[in-house]
C-alpha cells in the first residue's frame, strides 16, 4: 500500500536529519495502517509523513512540483519572518532567535538605570511639596460635651457636630451620655463625618443637677488614661460655637480663657461672663450674680480650654500635686468651673487671654433648653420617615 512523504521544509528536515524521534511534541500514530508516524517537528509545527519511499509510484512532473512546494515554503517563512520585524528594523529580526520566543517565557528586557532615575525623581518631587507649603503640624482639640435624650437633643448635637465639622482636623469629639449609649445620639455621631468617641458614665445618680459633672469627668478619666494629647474644651450641647473659637484654642499652651455672652437664668438679661484682659494677660473678672461673687475664677464651664497633658503629665508643669483632676459634685451650684481651674492653674499669671485682648466674643450659653420634653413620637423610625409621616 502507499505511504507518502511529505518534507514541507527543508529547514525542519535538517534537524531532524538523523531521522531520531527528539522532538517532546512527537506524536507516534499506531492507528495508521501504513506503518506511518504523524509528527510535529519543530516548534514552527510544520509536520511530515514518514513511510517507505520505495513504494511511491514514481510520476511525471514529481521533481518540479516538490520545487515549487519547496520555493512556496522559502518565500512562506522569509515572509513570515519579516512579518514579525516592526518596519525599518530587519536587523533586529534577523538578530533575533525565534526559539525563545517559543520555549521560554518571555523576559523584560527592563533598564535598570531608568527606573534608579524615575524614584529619584519621586523623592525628589515630595521634598519640593513640603518646602512649598511649610508644613505644620496642628494642634488637636479635643471638645468634650455631655448630653442626654430630649426633644432638642438632635438639633443640638447636629448644630455642633457641624461647627466641628468645619474646623480643620484633628479635632477628637468624645461624647459622653449616663448609663447607656442611646441609639438616637449613636445615629447623630455616626453620620457627622468627624472623629468622634461616644462613652457611657456608669453611675446610678439620683441629682439631676451633677450628672454633666459625672460625665465630664468620665471624659477626663478617658483622656488621661490613654495619654490623649491635645487641648480639652467642655463644649455643652445646647451652647452656640463660632468657628473662631476653636481656631484661637489652638494659640492655648497651658491654660486659655475668654468672656462667654450669657442669657440669664431668668432669661431678662444678657452679661458677660469671663475675663477681663490686657493683651496676652487676665486682669480681672466681668461678675455678675451676687451668689457667685465668691468664686475665686468667674468663668462659665464654656469660656475655658487647657492642655491635655496637665492631666497626665503634670510635672511638665511644674505642679505639685498628682491627685487626678476633676470637677467636683460636692461643690455649690455655680462653684464647678472655678473650683475645677483652680486645680489646673495657681493664678491669673499661668492664665493665656484667648485671643489677643479677649477682643472677641466666640460663643453663647444661653438657656433655652425645655428640660421635660421627650423626643417626639416616630423619632426611632429611622428607615423610613415617610412611613412616619403617614403615621402621623
Ligand atoms: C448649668 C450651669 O449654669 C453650669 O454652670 C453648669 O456647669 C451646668 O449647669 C452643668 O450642670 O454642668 P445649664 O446650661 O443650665 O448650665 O446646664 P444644661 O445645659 O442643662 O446642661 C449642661 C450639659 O450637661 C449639657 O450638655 C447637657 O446636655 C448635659 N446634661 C444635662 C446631661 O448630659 N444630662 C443631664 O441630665 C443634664
Ligand atoms: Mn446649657
């Protein structure tokens, strides 16, 4: 029977001219009747048919159409070859050795003095970043605010989240509230978009009138026990804040104080309440309610703001005592600003006028608050306030 030869290019013939089956791609073809194998030659998988020559017929015009398939498969492969070179660079595809392209991964052909040049460049261009701008690290301010559940307790906590919100960071809220951290002011917190820490004061208080102080205090306990570092303002939810106020806390080294615009108790009368000033210096107090006029500082719980680190490191300040700092229930009403400054600064002399002159007033205390009301019915439906409404 016939088996048929079929050399398709000279090229792959000279390396398989010892006729050994090398190649890992060979294909052995039991199947074949003929006694004839199948293989894949070389990488450019050009493939033959071996089988005994002697049983070709021989026919007429055989040497000239071998030629022609010969010559197809030159002009094939130069073709392909070139195919392969971009244009204007047929050294490079002459140089180049097809083998590795197909036998090995490929490498990167990477230049090692070019990518030593681009991070030098990167340094470079972030050493330029801070001399342009001068760099300086702010001050952070740590606002400490008690606060609890009641009609306007929303409206307060969003008003002066979102005075904190506009001053620039860092600025540490901690919000305080007693017994348990209440859904509605987590909801508030959690949506302000600042850094904030809402704690709990675990005391069973039966007095109304001292749970800010207890909560203060659970702030105080929070900031010294974890060495928090930055200026403390007790802001109370209810107050009114401008933003110039936090910008002059961070002029406060030690100990800053400035006069707070008051609505009376009785609600007839605005006053001033703070200090009375001379550039950088405190030299007296503006006094008001004659109940009070024994109190040694005259300062409202938001017309002052000191360093951190008087709290838990107050020999950098030279102060004698160690007995941890804070605001005292046993006092009289009124008595808790003066009776708390008093442990932080000896005199009006380790006092900072904030700012310049006490020039400015940056903040109210006024008393508008409706102690007894809850907050409104379908305040908890958060999902859905159009639900609410409909309810409603
Ligand atoms: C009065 C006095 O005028 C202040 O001198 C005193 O420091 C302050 O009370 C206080 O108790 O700490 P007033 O503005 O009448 O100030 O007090 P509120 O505004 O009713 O409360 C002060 C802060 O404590 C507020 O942030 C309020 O939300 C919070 N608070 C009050 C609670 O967290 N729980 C309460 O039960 C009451
Ligand atoms: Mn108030």
């Amino acid at each position: 029977m016939a088996s048929i030869r079929r050399t398709l290019s000279p090229y792959q013939d000279r390396s398989h001219q010892n006729g050994g089956n090398t190649s890992p791609f060979a294909l052995n073809s039991p199947s074949h009747k003929h006694n004839s194998t199948t293989r894949f030659a070389s990488p450019l998988s050009t493939f033959r048919f071996i089988g005994g020559d002697k049983h070709i017929p021989a026919r007429k015009g055989y040497r000239t159409w071998r030629k022609s398939i010969y010559s197809c498969m030159l002009f094939f492969i130069i073709g392909f070859l070139l195919g392969l070179a971009p244009f204007g660079e047929v050294e490079d595809v002459r140089s180049r050795d097809f083998s590795f392209e197909v036998n090995r991964p490929p490498t990167l052909d990477v230049k090692e003095d070019i990518v030593i040049d681009k991070v030098e460049l990167a340094v470079e261009k972030r050493e330029n970043v801070k001399e342009r701008f001068d760099y300086v690290a702010r001050k952070q301010i740590i606002v400490v605010t008690p606060t609890y559940n009641r009609a306007l307790q929303a409206f307060y906590l969003n008003r002066l989240g979102q005075v904190l919100r506009l001053v620039p960071p860092p600025v540490l809220w901690i919000v305080v509230e007693m017994n348990v951290a209440s859904t509605e002011t987590a909801d508030i917190l959690r949506g302000m978009g600042i850094m904030y820490r809402h704690l709990v004061c675990a005391k069973n208080l039966t007095n109304i009138k001292d749970r800010g102080v207890h909560q203060r205090n659970r702030a105080l306990e929070h900031i010294e026990h974890h060495k928090l570092d930055g200026i403390v303002y007790f802001a109370d939810d209810d107050n009114v804040y401008s933003l110039q106020l936090f910008e002059a806390m961070r002029d406060i080294s030690r100990f800053g104080t400035w006069p707070v615009a008051m609505l009376a108790q009785s609600k007839n009368k605005a006053t001033l309440e703070g200090p009375v000033c001379n550039g950088s210096q405190v030299i007296g107090w503006h006094t008001n309610e004659k109940s009070k006029r024994l109190r040694r500082f005259h300062v409202d719980m938001s017309g002052f703001a000191f360093n951190s680190t008087i709290l838990w490191d107050p020999k950098r300040w030279k102060k004698p005592s160690s007995a941890s700092i804070r605001q005292l229930d046993t006092v009289k009403e009124g008595f808790q600003e003066t009776t708390f400054i008093e442990q932080l600064v000896e005199d009006e002399s380790q006092m900072e006028a904030t700012p310049l002159g006490c020039s400015k007033i940056m903040n109210w205390h006024l008393h508008l608050e409706a102690h007894d009301l809850g907050y409104p019915k379908g305040w908890l439906l958060q999902k859905n306030l159009d639900v609410v409404l409909s309810i409603e």
